[in-house]
C-alpha cells in the first residue's frame, strides 16, 4: 500500500509504523522510539498538540516511521513518507556527511 500525506492510518500493537504520522485518536497507545532516540522505554502517544519551538522528536502526538508500536491503538494522519521522513532526513545528513 503507497502511503501519501494526509491518508488515515491504523495503528494496532505490534505494528510497524509505516510513515511519520501525527496521532488524532488513541487509547493507550505507546511506541518504542529507540531506533531513533535510543530511549530504553517505550513512549506514551496522546493528541496533544506541541507548543511552538518544539524538537519534533519530543512531540508526544507523533509515531515516526520504522518505529514499533508496542502497546494499545490509534489512528493518525501521515504527514510524512519515504525520503521525507524524521528517519529519511537523519539517513540523508548521514549520507551527506559522509561524502
């Protein structure tokens, strides 16, 4: 399935985020961000809004791509897919750095 901003997306527990996706609805939702923060615990996701100046990979109402959901359901707005994405533009800095 091609994922493109502003499609709906289900997450369930054991899902592969598929995309950057800003959640709008959830219960209990969590996701396990290590791959990108290298934070040991899992993350509660909620669909509060992120005060202006924030880093995005604070804001409590994003799951980024190639993350894992390990607990509870939501669903969210794709707001970014493939090269455009949080883990697309850590991998292009890298690339570029290393040129």
């Amino acid at each position: 399935e091609d994922l493109v901003p502003g499609d709906l997306v289900k997450i369930q527990s054991g899902m592969k985020i598929p995309a950057d996706i800003r959640i709008v609805k959830q219960s209990e939702i969590k996701v396990d961000n290590a791959s990108l923060t290298g934070e040991s615990e899992p993350q509660r996701r909620d669909t509060a809004i992120m005060k202006e100046g924030s880093e995005l990979l604070e804001a409590t109402n994003m799951c980024f791509y190639g993350t894992l959901c390990v607990n509870g359901s939501g669903t969210g707005i794709v707001t970014a897919t493939g090269d455009h994405t949080t883990i697309g533009s850590i991998a292009k800095l890298a690339s570029e750095a290393s040129e």
